[in-house]
C-alpha cells in the first residue's frame, strides 16, 4: 500500500529455475560463458525478448507467489487461463562498454507502463498486475527493474481524467480521441526523465517474484556487469466482466490493489466509466517474436536430435 509492490523471496527453488531455463543458451544459438558470442544475438544486446515455448501452472511452480497473488486481487475475481506462465524469458546481456557507465535512473530510455496489447483504462481487467519472477539472480548493476513508486500516482490520476481510453503509443499513452494529434500524447519516459526523484532497482535471488501494482512505471536498466539476467513478465488478468471497481458499495469488497489505486488518486471512492471501447492491440513483438520462435524451434530440433535421436521430455504443456 506504500510503494506499490511486494517481494516474495523463495517463491520457487532455484533447482526448478534451473531446470526450466536449461534450454535458454540452445535457443540464444550462443555459449553462456562466450560474452563474444553474445554480440551475434541481435542488434538489441541490451534485452532479448524470447517467444513462448512451453506453459506451466504458477499455482504448482510458485504457490507462495500465487497466493500472494489471490490475497491482492481476490482469486474468484482473476481470469484462470492467466495463471499459466511461460518460457518467454527476457534476456539482459549487457555490453562490455557499459561497465564504467553509471546512467541515473531518470535518465534511462525505457520507462513506460506494460499491457502494449490493449486500449487502458483506469478500471482495465487485462492486465491486473504485473508480475516478474527471477530465473537468475540480479545483482546490484547486473540489469534490474528499475521502478519508480511515485509515477504510480501520475499514471492513475492520467487515467482517471481520460475515460474515453489511452492507446500504449511506445513510451508514452495517446488518448483514443487524439490519435492523429501527436501533442495529445503524454510521454511516460519524459515524466521520468523530468518530474520523478524516487527511484527503486529491484535486485533480488533466483526464485523470488516481485508483484508489482499494474500502473507501476518501470524501466529496463543497463547490465553493466555482463552478468546473465532471466526474467519472465507473465500478467495477470481479472475477469472480463469484473474489471477493477474503485466505487464498491462495501468498502470491505475492494482488493488491495484497488485499494492502492485509491490512494494513488487520494480519494476513498471514485466512480469510473468508461466512455471509449475496450479493444485488444496486436503488439508490433509479435511479428518478430514469430520469427524467432521458427529459429529457436529450429535450434532445439537440431541440438536434441543430434542426441542419438533422443527426445527431450516437455517441461509443461506445449504452446
């Protein structure tokens, strides 16, 4: 309730972490110890974005973390289809020029708000947190989330003044009746850069899993340290017909997270609705992400057939 997020240390073992990324660096094409062979990833070192391979049940990975979850959100209110986590891991490799770097936190390039797949609205049920569970550990300079607690307040109270729907437009939200005006759109990464002093780098352990209010404006950092950064960014959504309520007629009824949106706003109620359509966006990732799964689906053939015809058993449901 005070700075719109929660550690769950220990949330899985670092044993299932271990076995669930086994097949990372088959699917990179690169050695996890040849920082040269890092380069030939892609134009982008600083984070790979991999595709999906594999499903699992977080509710069974990471009990600790879903109950947390359920507490903050009400478990009869959230969608179920979104309890499933994935493989598609976020790679933070880093560049050798980084390391006598020191960028402020204000001055990175990437904050913005996640969910670039649907129109937002204050109330929006499409992504009701978000969620970063640590498959490596993330040492202090070694390409952390960073956060800033106090944008929360600046992205809620936008929202609220914006019912007709704000389209994700890269680092900054346009409103859905100001789409071909371009000074409608209010910049996330200049907010940033310019109005916030706070500033939290979440470092943490194999295994944890930070819960994070869905409004929570973040941004990559740089991996200064080259060391190998996993993470995954599954959202969990509530139910279509059960978007967030901030005017419930028992006050008692309001999740945590509702409660935080309050509080971002500085009322105790707020009567919200929306005046534009809710839509889903077809994210310009998923073009590149499509070909990438075709080369990392090529590369695990190849590196399993070369096996002796040995087939690797599924770590979860195939996707």
């Amino acid at each position: 309730m005070e700075h719109g997020y929660v550690v769950i240390k220990g949330a899985f073992t670092p044993e299932a972490a271990k076995e669930w990324t086994k097949d990372v660096w088959i699917r990179l094409g690169v050695d996890s110890e040849d920082r040269r062979q890092w380069n030939t990833i892609s134009d982008n070192l600083d984070r790979i974005h991999m595709p999906r391979h594999n499903t699992m049940s977080s509710k069974e990975f990471a009990p600790k973390a879903w109950g947390a979850i359920c507490e903050l959100l009400g478990e009869d209110r959230i969608e179920p289809k979104t309890q499933l986590w994935n493989d598609a891991f976020i790679v933070n490799l880093g560049r050798d020029e980084y390391k006598d770097l020191d960028i402020h936190p204000r001055d990175l390039e990437n904050w913005h708000v996640d969910g670039d797949f649907f129109v937002h609205f204050l109330d929006s049920p499409e992504q009701a947190l978000l969620v970063i569970p640590l498959f490596s550990d993330i040492k202090h300079r070694g390409g952390a989330t960073y956060i800033s607690p106090e944008g929360l307040d600046h992205v809620a109270k936008y929202l609220a003044a914006h019912p007709e729907g704000c389209y994700p437009t890269g680092l900054s939200f346009t409103p859905s009746t100001g789409l071909d005006d371009p000074t409608q759109k209010y910049s996330l990464l200049e907010l940033a850069n310019k109005k916030l002093t706070n500033f939290v780098e979440l470092t943490g352990d194999v295994g944890d899993v930070i819960l994070l209010h869905p409004l929570m404006l973040h941004s990559a950092s740089k991996n200064y340290i080259r060391s190998h950064r996993i993470i995954t960014n599954p959202p969990i959504a509530l139910k279509s017909d059960r978007p967030f309520n901030f005017a419930r007629d028992d006050p008692n009824e309001y999740s945590l997270v509702e409660l935080k949106t309050l509080k971002a706003l500085g009322v105790d109620r707020f009567e919200f609705k929306p005046t534009g359509e809710r839509k889903l966006i077809v994210p310009k990732r998923v073009e590149r992400q499509t070909i990438l799964y075709d080369q990392e689906k090529t590369r695990l053939e190849a590196h399993y057939g070369n096996m002796n015809g040995v087939q690797r058993a599924p770590l979860a449901s195939r996707a």
